[in-house]
C-alpha cells in the first residue's frame, strides 16, 4: 500500500484489519477513524479488495483508421445483467512486471499482436469505493505486419478472447448504443478520439 501524505496521515487511525477473503486476490476489512475536515472523528468501516495493479492499452492502426478491441465472457458482468461478453481493450494485471513490460505481453497474449513503442498517457482508480487497483492506461500504433500469433489469451487461466478491429467511428458509436460499456475502453476510445489519433 502507498504511503500516506503527512496530511493524511494525521487525519486516519487504523484501529483493525481482518481478513476476509485470500482465495484468488485479497479481500479485507478495515475499521479506522477519520478526522472529518470539521476537526471531528468518525469511526469508519471498509472492505477493499486487493487484486494488484493492471495496465490497459488501446491499439491503433492510423493507415487502416482501426482499433484493436477483445470480446470475452466476464462472469461479473454477467451475474449483474450483462449476458453477453465484454468488448474492451487489452488489459491485464501487473503482478510483479512494471507496466510496460507487463502490457506488452499482455497484448500479445491476448491479441497476437507485438507491441514496439507503448506510450503511457495517464493512471486511474476505477473502482476507488472499493476495489484498491491502479491502473497505468497506453496507446500504441500496430499495424498487420506486427502479428505474431493468432492470440486468444491463455486458455489454461480461461481466457476465450475474440479480437476486434473496427474503426474509431464505429467503436464511439458502440459506445453509444451500449455495445462497449468497460470503463477503461470508453477511457481510452475517448483519448483516441481527443487526441486525433487516427486523423
């Protein structure tokens, strides 16, 4: 866990963590008292599930004006009302790589397709209620020549991906419609689409 800043840190008392969960990632509780910004305490209770660190990564190719995007099953989403897979950008956990290395393998694990020059273009929590993970997001150019593999992901971890590649138009449109709704993808298709990428 990242250090607090010393104001922070004069503003949060852990008082206990229990375990909940340690099965596939880390499930705790955490009680602590928080000085409100009125100078009063509360004492707070939260569940954070620890799953690590990931990377995501929008690939794109300007001379075709496509992107590259994943559709697998996410049980998850399922159980919440979404029956059929996800369509998302590659993505993965870190576990103990730095970003870089760990998006690279990712995509072609799950693409087949290498990626040469990843650019970092921001980091976002996206569950920040609950869920403790950071995510480091990049863009990168690719282009037929770069496939090396038919990709897939590994099925030995369940992984059964199918791989995308419509235009930006038609992406944001998917967008709309209610086609695309993983948050780090709508992210990312909106960079592509303020940064011009594809022009």
């Amino acid at each position: 866990m990242a250090s607090l800043s010393p104001d922070m840190q004069d503003r949060i008392r852990i008082q206990s963590v229990e375990t909940l969960s340690d099965d596939w990632y880390v499930l705790k509780k955490t009680t602590f008292d928080y000085r409100r910004q009125d100078g009063s305490w509360q004492t707070l209770s939260r569940e954070t599930y620890d799953r690590g660190n990931g990377a995501a990564i929008l690939l794109y190719d300007p001379a075709r004006g496509r992107v590259l995007l994943t559709r697998q099953f996410r049980f998850p989403a399922y159980v919440n009302g979404h029956p059929e897979p996800l369509i998302e950008a590659c993505a993965g956990l870190l576990d103990d790589r730095d970003p870089e290395t760990a998006i690279r393998q990712e995509a072609e694990e799950e693409t087949g397709y290498r990626v040469a020059a990843p650019r970092r273009v921001f980091e976002a929590f996206m569950s920040p209620g609950s869920v403790t993970e950071r995510l480091v997001f990049f863009v990168a150019e690719y282009s037929p020549a770069d496939r090396t593999t038919d990709g897939g992901g590994v099925a030995a971890e369940g992984e059964d991906i199918e791989i995308l590649e419509p235009t930006l138009a038609e992406a944001l449109a998917m967008v709309g419609r209610g086609e695309i709704m993983d948050g780090k993808t709508i992210l990312l298709l909106q960079y592509a689409q303020l940064h011009r990428l594809l022009d």
